[in-house]
C-alpha cells in the first residue's frame, strides 16, 4: 500500500500557508512532509518557518524532512533532509555523516537507476524518483517503470513524484512505496487518489 509524502510549495514565511496546512492534516494522514524554503531565505526566517511548520506535522506523527539544509535541519529538530537533484554542497556520503544515523536522508535521483544506487551505497534511508526538467512526454511512464522495477528488486524505500492526478494513481497502482503528488495537490486533495 503506497503511503502519502507531501511537498510544501518553496516557502517565503509560513503564515499563509499553515492555514491551508492545518485543513489539509485535519483530513489526510500522510508519513512525511518535505518542507521547501524559497531561494535566498534567511537563516533566521528559515527557522521561523520550521518552527511553525513543525509542531503541526510532528505532533501527528508525521516526518518533517527539509530540503536541502541538513545544517538546519540538525538544528531545529527536523526528522531528516531531503536532496534535490540541485543541491551540490556536499555529497550523500558527506550529509551522512554530518546529520548522523538518527535523522532520515532521501536522494532525489531523478530518472537514474545507477544513481539511485549509489545514493543507498552511500547512506541514503530512500530514493526519490522523479520526471527529469525536460518535461519528455514519456516521462511519467518512466518514473513509474523504474519504481516498480526498485519496489521489486530492492529493500531501500522509493518515492516517486506524481506530477498529475493520473500519474499519482498509477504509482498507487504498482504498490510504489511512497507518492509524492505535486504541490498543486494542497489545492484539492480529493482529485488525487492517494
């Protein structure tokens, strides 16, 4: 049974958005929420965000990974970080040992299943499959192959980004460990079927 993983639009402030937040975790329980900070945000804003952010996700069991910061995520209590294909600061053996074994690592991974490999040979707790940025029309259908192929051959947990409705209730269909809908999914959860 494929789990919900949400994604926060990249965040500014929080105050707009912890509204639609608390709505949403009212009706649906999702395993994780990835929180994206805007470009150019500041340290000290960042953690004004996290810090609103966080009691609303983590009281309820749900997993607060940050995007690309694993310093901030450290220090504000986050449950994990995740990698996205552009961060290169480091790498994932690197963010390893920096956030330690307690805090969870996902690896977006894009469309590669060598590099999927070596992001769980290097410490990652899952992988994250996605449609590469040029937006090819047999994308989707690519994501949904290789997660059915790694749900099947391998034990580290994959998620895999749905960008419409369709593709997420594909990825439903094939038992994909986790879905990570859109963020357009905050506006109407109930057109997505996970």
């Amino acid at each position: 049974m494929s789990e919900l993983y949400l994604v926060t639009p990249p965040l500014l402030r929080a105050d707009a958005f912890v509204p639609v937040l608390e709505k949403r975790l009212a009706h649906y329980q999702p395993a994780a929420l990835l929180l994206r900070l805007a470009d150019g945000v500041s340290a000290v804003t960042a953690k004004a965000i996290i810090g609103q952010i966080s009691p609303l996700v983590q009281h309820k069991g749900i997993a607060l990974m940050l995007e690309d910061a694993p310093d901030l995520a450290v220090q504000t209590g986050c449950d994990g970080v995740h990698l996205s294909p552009s961060y290169v600061a480091a790498s994932v053996r690197e963010v390893r040992r920096q956030i330690g074994d307690e805090l969870q690592l996902g690896v977006a991974v894009g469309t590669s299943r060598d590099v999927a490999m070596r992001a769980g040979e290097e410490g990652a707790d899952y992988i994250c499959f996605a449609p590469d940025a040029d937006d090819a029309p047999d994308a989707p259908q690519t994501v949904q192959a290789l997660a059915q192929w790694w749900c099947m051959m391998m034990e580290l947990p994959a998620v895999a980004q749905a960008r419409t409705p369709e593709e997420a209730a594909a990825l439903v269909g094939i038992d994909v460990d986790f879905v990570m809908p859109a963020a357009s999914w905050w506006d109407d959860p109930a057109l997505w079927s996970v």
